[in-house]
C-alpha cells in the first residue's frame, strides 16, 4: 500500500537514506516513487530537492556552517533538514523563502528545540547567505572551487593537479548541468526517422546526437515507459558517449563476441544491433540479478543472439573467450564521468577507492587477454575521467603484453570530434568539451603470430 507522504518528506527520507555507503541516489528515488503516490508534479519536486542537495552538499555545508554555533554537534536528520531548507532559499527561485522554511520546520515537529534552530538558522541564512565571500579563485583555487561549485576538496586537488584550474573550473562547471535524456534507436526494430515519427506524434521534442549515429536527444518527454515506442523496443536509454565503445569494437555479423562486465546490457544490445543480431554474443556478469536485467532488456529489444553467463571476470577462468573474434571490457570504474547524471558519486569515492578499481581494472583487462587468440580486438573503456583508471591501466597492461597493439580509435569512430580521441589514440571525452559523459575507451588487438 503507497504511503501518503509530501515530496519534502520524501526527499528528506531519501537523503537519510544516501548517507549510507553502498547507495545509489537512482535507486533510492526508484524505491520512493513506488512506495508514495505522488503527483507528476510533486515528483518534480521530489526530483529536484534530491538530486539538488546532493549536488551543492558542499556549498550548502558551507553556507550553513557559517550560522551554526559549532559547540552543536548536528544530529543527521538535521544536517539534511538544514540542506534541504538552504537548498531551496539559495537555488530554487519559484520557491518563496518563507514556504522553503515553514516547509522544513514542520518536518521537525514535534522536538521544540529543534524547530527553533531550524527556523533560526534558516532564517539566518535568507537574511546574510548572499553577504558571505568564498575564498578567492586567485589565492585559493581549490577551495573556491570545492565551495563555489560544491565538490570534495581532495578531488579538486587532484583536477587542478592534473589539468590546471581553468579545465577544473569549467568541468565541474559542466558537471553540474542536468543532463538530457537521450536514448539509442534499435535497429533492429526501426529505423531513425520512424522513431522520430513516434516520439513526435506523442509530443516529444527530438534532437538528432552530434557524436552518436543511432543517438535522439529527447526534450520535455513524459515518463518513457508511457510511451508505445518504448513497450515496442524501439529505444534504449543510454548517454550518447556510452554508445561510442561499441563503434570501436565494430563487430561484425556472424562474428562471436564477448561482453564482460555486460549488465545492464547497453553495449550488449548494441553490439547485437549491429551484428543485425546474427552471431553469437556472450554477456557475462557476476551475479544472477544482473544477467537478468541483461536477459529482460534484450527481451524487450527483440534481441535473440546473446547468451548470458554469470561469471566474475577478474578470477574466472573465462575459456569462451578463445575463440572470440572481439571482447568489451566496460570495467568496473569510479563513474566520474558522469556526475551530471550520478551527482552522488563524487560523496562516495576516496583516492583509496580510484587505486583499488585501477587494480581490480586491470587484473580484468589481464585475465581475458591470457585466453584471447591472435587477431582478437578487445576494447577497454570506462566511464571515468581518470587518468589511474584509464590510460595508465592500458599502459601497465601493455608493459606486460607487448604482443598486443593499439589501434587509433579516431579510425573507427569518423564521426567523433578529432579533439575526442588523445595523441595515443585513445577515445576520452569531456562534459565540458564535448556535452557528454566521460567515457575512455582503447581498441587493443593481439598481434597475429
């Protein structure tokens, strides 16, 4: 039975939930649309207050830090009751200040005491937020940006390092900018100009990709699983810079490929696309939940070439990958590259974390490349923007299998930007740079004997 519950309670309950390690915010907002009965526009709303606190956690801890009496130590309910009231009285401009704060000291009734702080500090930071002076870019670029732009300062510290302060500036810029929805035509069931028909028809505004071929850009879209095109398999939900590493692959039909590390099945279905689903496909991932969601997708995508198999890619034996005239190892990575979409991850990584995935990424990378027979291509890639997790994992990988080559990415993706593919030849790109995620990706190919 749904719970009648206000989307500020919702979304208060759904950020005492992502203070936990091992959640996700896209599965906490799935959980909390289920289980409540909300409008289409207090799901808005519900959207809106999550993702936006999770994204500015920085900025509005600083803010408030400035109105705390700091002998208080904050409870967690009412250090995201505080972000959640700043929240709405520093971005939200269609929000009146004092419905913002009503709003947040009803949530803390019935403790007296705490409806007094609440409504003090608030109140405190309607009147004085926009007095406060951030450290100076100048003086201070990594604690400028880290507050101005709400991003971990370590992480900022690491950006700067490697990339300087302008890059810094403009990519987290750019990775505070809601991303948009696009979406992968299925081939296999339709073609572009159908779909856009369909979308069309049902009062979608359509953009074609500038960096994808089978890439919509989707505008003002109700719920997609409202829409007949999406029931029908006509589309897959994916960034357009996740359908690039399948290009670099370029399988062919009747070839026999193997996706490691497959679910959710994005670049399993699109390698069956374009195989037309002739061949053999081989999907592997380490548990049975995620086969499945592997299985349902290619179900519904009208797929019947792909085999699923649960397997851990790191220590398993992996003997199919033998005979494979192609291998996609989407690794396991930090998922930097896509803040825009995830702004939760940056909260969740340690440098520690970074290290340990490279690891882990390349004992992948090492384990399917002892099987692979000569002439074999496999494609690495991630979604990260991290140099540990990629080019310096191809590199180690390379030191220690000099019969493997790297092929130029730009000679199998014409369609990309030239400045998305690095003087090595790797594919890397930007939200900044190129109004995507960002993905790496490397076509490595076993020399023939």
């Amino acid at each position: 039975m749904k719970k009648e519950m206000s989307a500020r309670q919702l979304a208060l309950d759904c950020l005492m939930q992502l203070e936990a390690p091992n959640t996700a915010i896209a599965p906490v907002m799935d959980q909390a649309v289920q289980r409540s009965d909300l409008s289409p526009a207090d799901r808005g709303l519900l959207n809106e207050l999550v993702y936006g606190v999770i994204r500015w956690r920085k900025q509005l801890d600083w803010t408030l830090w400035h109105f705390i009496d700091h002998r208080f130590r904050l409870d967690r309910r009412i250090r995201n009751l505080l972000r959640l009231g700043a929240y709405q009285l520093l971005h939200l401009d269609k929000i009146p200040p004092h419905a913002a704060i009503y709003e947040a000291v009803e949530l803390a009734k019935p403790k007296r005491r705490t409806v007094r702080f609440i409504n003090a500090v608030l109140r405190a930071v309607q009147r004085e937020a926009a007095r406060l002076q951030y450290p100076s870019l100048e003086s201070h670029p990594e604690r400028h940006i880290a507050f101005t732009l709400s991003y971990p300062l370590w992480l900022v510290k690491r950006w700067i390092a490697q990339h300087g302060v302008s890059w810094t500036l403009e990519f987290c810029r750019a990775s505070n900018q809601i991303a948009g929805l696009s979406i992968r035509v299925n081939t296999l069931k339709t073609d572009r100009d159908a779909l856009i028909q369909s979308l069309t028809d049902d009062g979608v505004s359509v953009k074609d990709s500038q960096i994808a071929p089978e890439g919509l850009l989707l505008v003002d879209s109700p719920p997609l699983e409202s829409l007949p095109a999406y029931g029908d398999g006509w589309f897959y939900v994916q960034d357009e810079s996740a359908m690039l590493a399948t290009h670099l692959l370029r399988p062919q039909p009747g070839e026999k490929i193997v996706d490691l590390c497959a679910a959710p099945g994005g670049k399993t279905t699109h390698i069956a696309q374009l195989m037309g689903d002739t061949g053999q496909i081989i999907a592997v991932d380490v548990s049975q939940d995620k086969v499945q969601r592997i299985a349902e997708n290619c179900q519904r995508l009208g797929i019947t070439n792909v085999q699923t198999c649960i397997a851990d890619a790191a220590d398993a034996a992996l003997g199919f990958v033998a005979d494979a005239d192609g291998v996609l190892i989407d690794v396991p990575c930090s998922g930097l590259g896509t803040l825009r979409r995830h702004p939760d991850i940056c909260w969740k990584k340690t440098p520690e974390q970074i290290d340990a995935l490279a690891q882990l990424q390349l004992c992948i990378l090492q384990n399917a490349a002892r099987k692979i027979k000569p002439g074999t291509v496999l494609v690495y890639s991630t979604c990260s923007t991290e140099a540990e997790e990629n080019q310096k994992v191809v590199h180690r990988f390379l030191e220690n299998h000099p019969y493997f080559i790297v092929e130029n990415a730009g000679d199998f993706l014409p369609f990309v930007p030239t400045h998305a593919i690095t003087p090595e030849g790797f594919l890397q790109t930007f939200p900044h740079q190129h109004g995507v995620d960002g993905v790496f990706a490397a076509r490595l190919k076993a020399k023939e004997l």
